[in-house]
C-alpha cells in the first residue's frame, strides 16, 4: 500500500517529490523518507553522493526538514509507508540504503557509517526475504531494519557490475512476492530503474526531454505531466533524462502505449470541506451523476468499456452465455457485492454467490465455466481481488467483467468486461463515493442480465431508468440530513460500542455502517441481519450500546419492527433511519431520522449516506485523524 515517487531532471526535484508524497499519503503515512543523488560537495567524503532524509511524522514535516537542511538534488526518490515488515519507525523508514558487506574487522557502528553504493524504495511484499536475508548475510551485508525491503537493496547491490539495469533485473528475478520499486547508483546520476510485479508503477514523460518520473499514482504526478505510461505485470523501467526504455519480463525491449491522463491537481484539494471524507461524501450526487452520464438505455455495449474482448465475446454474447454471477471483492467494494446479490437473484433471477476475495482462492471450490465473475474495486489495483481473478480463470472461468473506478487499472486491462464508474479520485481512507456508483454499476449490470435473459420490458426499463437518474436528487435530500445526523453523532462520540441491524437489502448496508465507524471512529460496531438478534447478538444491548437500525419501507418493514421492540424491552437506545412513510416516530430510547421518500430497489444507495455521515461526524467529535484512520491506507496493494 506503500507511495513511491521518483524523478531524473535538471532542476532541484525534492519539492516536487514531496509534493507527489502528499498527493500519495493516502496509500500510508506509517513514515516517510526522500533520497537523491546530490552534487558532492568540496571537501566531502568521496562517493558521498546519495542522501537520505526519514521520518515518521507527516509528509509535511518532511518537507519542512528538507528544505531547513538545504536537501537537494535533480534525481531522487520518495516514499510514504505503510507498515508491514518492521513496526513504524525511522529505521525501517524507506529509502534504503546497501553500503556494500561489511570488510572484515568493521563494528556495525562503522559499516553504518560507510557511503551508501544504491538506494531504493518499495511497494508490496517479499515472501522470500528471510531466504535472502540469510544468503546476504553469509556475505557480509549488514541489515539496519526489520523490514523485507532491505533484501532488495543488498541484492541489487550484490548483483551490480556497472550496469543498475541489468541489476536490477537479475536481482527481480531472485523475488518472490509483490513489489513495485524505484532504485538509484551512486556511480549513475540522472539514472532512475523501476520495476513491477504485483503492484503499481507508472511512468511519468516530461515535457522538453528535460525530465522523467516514476509513481505508484497518476495523481502524485498532476499538474507536473499528463503523459502517462501503465507499466505492465513483470516490466523493468530505464529513466534518464527525455529517455526511457520498458523491458518485458522476457527481456524484449517493448513500447507501452502513451496515455494522457487528465490527473487533474484540484481533485486533491479541499476546498471548502474540512475532510477528504467529507469532500467525497458530498460529492456523491455528482459522482452518480457523472456514473449515468450518458446511459440511455439497458445495452450490454455499456459494460465493454475494456474492450479486451475478442471478435464474438463481447457482453452481448457473454450475458446469453452465462448461467450465474460470482462476485470477487474485498472490504466495502464486498458489502456492495452483497447488496448486488439480491438485485441479480430477484431482477435477473440469476443464482449469484459472494465472496470475499482473499479467502476465495485459498478454498476448494466447484468451477463453472458458465459463471459470469464480476470483480469489484475503486483502485483497480487491489492485491486480494486480482489474485483471486486470476484464480478463477486458472479454473476454466473466462467470462469476466470488473465495476471499478480507474479506466487504467491492472483490474480493467485483465478483464473482458469492464463498467468504469465515475466517482472521481477517491483520497479519504474509508471509501464513500466508490460505494455507492459501485451500486449503480452493479444495478445497470442487474438490468442488463435480466434483459438478455427475457426478464425487462420495455416499461419496466424505462422505469428503473427513470428511477436512477432521479438518484442525485435523492442523495442531495439525504445529505440535508446532516445536522440532525450531527446530534446523534455527538451522543455516539461517547460510546465504545455499537450494533447496525438490516434486513433484506439493506443488511449489507448495516455492514457498511459498522465499517465506516470501525475504521475511522475506532469504535467496537457490529452488523447483523435483524432477525438474528435473538439469537446471540441481544445479549450484547444495555442503554450503553446504541443500536442503528436501517428501516426502509419495504415488505420487512413489519418485522424489523418486531425487532425494535425486543430492543426496546432490553433497555437499549434505538437510532433509526426510516423511510417517510414508515409509521416510526420518535421517543423515549427511540431516535428517529427520516428520510423525504422511499427509493425502493435503489434505497441501498440513499440510505448509506447519512450511516456515513454519522461516522464522519462520530470521528470528528471524538478527534481521530478522519482521512488517515490508524494502521490502514487506501489501496491495499498487498496480501
């Protein structure tokens, strides 16, 4: 989940480094740290070229040091870490440092002192690092940090013969894992290396040949070039200046194709909102918005936005091929595959099964090649999800489509299918926006299955299109419910637990509830289908467990209410959002917010939105970091 930024040019480009951490902090903020190849100075120690700066307070601070401390440098190197291997602290902070082994008779106080020959910076996981780490010592390389990182840097320097390029391939050859990393020589100025496996990395072209960079993220490069190179699975990256040549996993120079990608700097500013959750919560009319922009009509051309498909396999021919749905996500991205479940079992009368992608491919399971797999994800890029993907076409299962947010991700390339959603650039931690045109992809995909099994009328199309284009105005109604949410949220920022109860559609909603407070509240919440709360979970109520209750009018009306009572009788304080014509009124341990309509198949959708201001505003009063919830990030890049 890691940032990396890198850059060869002819100006100081530590600003611009710092700046790209920033726009990239979203991934981690465990540390941070910068390194470049500077001009050595009169009188210096010889080789002394690269220099480093680390900490574990925020990219922010970082900068501030940098400049204090005159660091400066026209090519270098930058990360923001999320921790893994190594607790968050300055010596398992990146960029690493190889000095060569250590001679013999040198104290590890002297071999830490020594010029350092390469620095590297990385994103993902090494599953071989102890292996390697072992073989490395034998020969006499000195480790400063606990972290599976450090074995890369050895390597390379181990492997290294005047040539970084060749290095470094010989040295991602040794790896097994995920990883993208960013690599400087001390003995090569104005040479950057990069590689991929299993992670993001992206090229970043320069206008003029004077400058060339290297990212986990577009955005980190935004309003810096909009000249975009994907680097694809297994290659290897030479950047110098105005130059820069891909080599493919076999070895074969290749040409990856130039996009421009309008990474568009304002997406990262905050204007008026005090959050990036709060931005993107807002921003959710817009989103669905700009999600619908164009949709007409139900035609299966909608979901062939990959275009990866070949002549005769496009979603036309796929939708009449199929026979059930299986959903691969993970996180939020799986409580909005849950809500599609019952979309597609009741539109589309299609047998569908959900599963949580890191556990998917670890299982015996029974494979049908006449399975649509539908993979869901804001990043396109997320580790669990692309694994378990590829697990289900090692198994025979070749029709797959992707709801997901970036049109560029590794998600959207590998799959056939694609619904490319428009929420925007997502910043904040817990996901908002992502969610809910998730939903709306998902309920056009429901739409579409059931016409190419005979299942739409005309009339019943035009209606639910009708109903999902008057969704912005909804979500608009939704989020003016923000200050009697905000009283609410003040009673909760006292609690230590909480219990979300649903039914129906909207049980997968009550998770999504609880995650949202989990992660950025820090406070104990629980989902459960309503009327499982007799069996278990009301033990758990006394006045000192709120319980938020999703209530809808739909044919479970009558019998979450049964379920209200028998909270009720336990002495626990209810929190309700209803629909308006629901018969719920508020009083004595009953708290009630009303919603102005009733939505009915895409209720899923409103209703979440004041469950995320409740979480939003929850964290505020109780003073956590909203967009940078502790031990989490954004893209979860690794297993």
């Amino acid at each position: 989940m890691c940032g990396i930024v890198g850059a060869v040019s002819t100006r100081n480009i530590v600003p611009l480094l710092v700046q790209g951490l920033q726009r990239l902090e979203y991934r981690g903020y465990d540390s941070c740290g910068v390194a470049v190849h500077a001009a050595e100075a009169a009188g210096a120690v010889p080789g002394t070229r690269l220099k480093r700066l680390r900490g574990i307070a925020r990219v922010a601070d970082l900068g501030a040091q940098a400049e204090s401390q005159g660091l400066a440098g026209s090519t270098g190197i930058a990360h923001t870490r999320w921790a893994t291997h190594g607790a968050p602290a300055i010596g398992n902070a990146h960029p690493h440092f190889s000095r060569g082994p250590v001679p013999a008779g040198m104290d590890g106080e002297q071999a830490a002192a020594r010029p350092a020959r390469v620095t590297l910076v990385h994103n993902g996981i090494i599953e071989n690092h102890e292996a390697l780490r072992a073989e490395l010592l034998a020969r006499g390389y000195f480790f400063t940090s606990q972290t599976d990182t450090e074995v890369i840097v050895h390597l390379i320097d181990s492997l290294y013969d005047g040539d970084l390029l060749a290095a470094v391939q010989a040295a991602v050859k040794r790896l097994r894992g995920s990883y993208s990393i960013a690599v400087l020589h001390r003995d090569e100025p104005q040479r950057l290396v990069g590689a991929r496996e299993g992670s993001p990395l992206v090229l970043g072209l320069g206008a003029d040949g004077k400058e060339n960079f290297l990212a986990s993220d577009a955005m980190a490069l935004a309003g810096v070039t909009d000249q975009i190179v994907y680097l694809e699975e297994g290659d290897t990256v030479d950047v110098q200046l105005g130059k820069h040549w891909v080599v493919a996993r076999d070895g074969q120079a290749v040409q990856r194709p130039v996009r421009t990608v309008q990474a568009m700097s304002g997406a990262a500013e905050l204007g008026p909102y005090r959050h990036y959750m709060q931005k993107e919560i807002f921003e959710q009319p817009r989103a669905i918005a700009d999600t619908l922009e164009g949709v007409e009509a139900v035609v299966p051309e909608l979901f062939e936005a990959a275009g990866n498909h070949a002549p005769g396999e496009g979603a036309h021919a796929t939708f009449r091929a199929i026979d059930q749905v299986l959903i691969l996500a993970c996180g939020t991205s799986y409580y909005a595959g849950c809500v599609a479940k019952y979309w597609l079992e009741a539109i589309a009368q299609l047998p569908c099964a959900v599963e949580i992608a890191s556990e998917y491919r670890y299982r015996e399971s029974v494979p049908n090649p006449r399975t649509l797999v539908v993979t869901i994800t804001q990043s396109g890029e997320t580790a669990d999800t692309l694994a378990a993907l590829r697990h289900a076409q090692s198994l025979g299962m070749q029709h797959t489509l992707t709801v997901c947010n970036v049109a560029t991700s590794a998600m959207v390339r590998e799959c056939k299918l694609a619904y490319v959603t428009r929420a925007g650039i997502e910043i904040g931690v817990a996901s908002t926006k992502a969610f809910t045109t998730q939903l709306a992809g998902l309920f056009l995909l429901t739409l579409a299955l059931a016409q190419a099994r005979g299942l739409l009328t005309d009339a019943q199309e035009a209606e639910h299109l009708k109903a999902m284009r008057q969704l912005p105005n909804a979500l608009q109604a939704a989020l003016a419910l923000e200050p009697q949410v905000i009283t609410w949220a003040e009673q909760f920022a006292a609690k230590e637990n909480a219990l979300f109860l649903g039914r129906g559609l909207h049980y997968p909603v009550a998770q999504e509830g609880a995650l949202k407070l989990k992660e950025i509240t820090y406070i104990h919440a629980e989902a459960y289908a309503a009327g499982e709360l007799k069996h278990g979970p009301l033990a758990l109520v006394t006045s000192a467990m709120p319980v938020v209750t999703v209530a809808p009018n739909d044919a479970l009306l009558e019998k979450l209410k049964s379920n209200m009572q028998e909270v009720r009788a336990r002495g626990g304080v209810l929190y309700v959002l209803a629909d308006a014509d629901t018969h719920i009124d508020s009083g004595d341990g009953l708290h009630v917010i009303r919603l102005p309509g009733h939505y009915g198949a895409l209720s899923p959708i409103v209703h979440v939105v004041p469950l995320q201001l409740l979480a939003y505003h929850t964290a505020v009063a109780r003073g956590t970091d909203v967009d940078k919830p502790r031990n989490l990030a954004k893209s979860v890049t690794v297993e």
